[in-house]
C-alpha cells in the first residue's frame, strides 16, 4: 500500500531545462515527462524513457536528467544533478501505462544558472527532437 506522503511526492513534478537554462518541459520522478502545457509525452520505466504515443525509447533518465540514446544530457532538471554515461544498451520495451491525471500547472521556476558541460558533452538534439525520438 502507498503511503499519502509517498503519493503526494509522486505527483510533485520538477522542472526540465534546456542545456541553455530554458524550460522546455516538467518530469514526475519515476512517472512521466510533460511538455509545458503538462501534456504527457513521454513516460519513464526501467531509468528509461519513452515516448507515450508510440513507444519508441527515448533514452535513459537519471538523476532527472533525460539523456539521449548515446547518453549524452538533452534535458535536465536543477533538483539533481546534470550527468551523461556511455552508449546504453536499448532496453525491453515496457507496456506502456494508462494517461495519467493531468497535474496542475505549477508556476513558472526560475532559470537556474547554467551547469558545467557534462562528460562527453550534450546531446545536439533539442527536447523536442529527443520528444519525436529522432
């Protein structure tokens, strides 16, 4: 059984930045990435993402960093920390889950100061391209 505190963080979402400091979407730990009409786009298995309407594997997500299928960062959030890793190995496809209620819009965070550039550099894609699984 979930806890109430334990379902209450699980509907918290943080805010997704662009390598420039833009905000380009939100994530719900463990859960789900929304774009910035908290559309849900993308949902997370496994430290993975993927997309919502075809399934097709986005990248692994760590430390609310969504990275694409080289591991480079595409996005990322200021609650953790910006991180890359080497090529991943694509994981099994998982069922994809059921639309989730839509949370309310949290107001706009503010732009955090930009990172050090990851190990190996970010990704050259754009969140809305990494989105598509271009």
């Amino acid at each position: 059984m979930v806890s109430y505190a334990e379902s209450r963080w699980r509907t918290l979402v943080e805010p997704l930045f662009s390598p420039s400091c833009q905000l380009v979407g939100w994530i719900t730990p463990d859960a789900f990435v929304w774009d910035t009409q908290m559309n849900p786009v993308a949902f997370l298995a496994g430290e993975n993402a993927w997309t919502m309407r075809t399934l097709a594997w986005l990248g692994p997500v760590q430390d609310l960093t969504c990275m694409d299928q080289s591991g480079k960062p595409v996005a990322w959030s200021s609650s953790g920390s910006v991180c890359s890793m080497g090529p991943p190995l694509r994981p099994i496809t998982p069922l994809r889950p059921l639309n989730p209620l839509k949370p309310l819009k949290p107001l706009n965070p503010l732009q955090p100061l930009r990172p050090l550039t990851p190990l190996g550099g970010w990704s050259r894609m754009t969140f809305q391209q990494w989105l598509a699984g271009q």
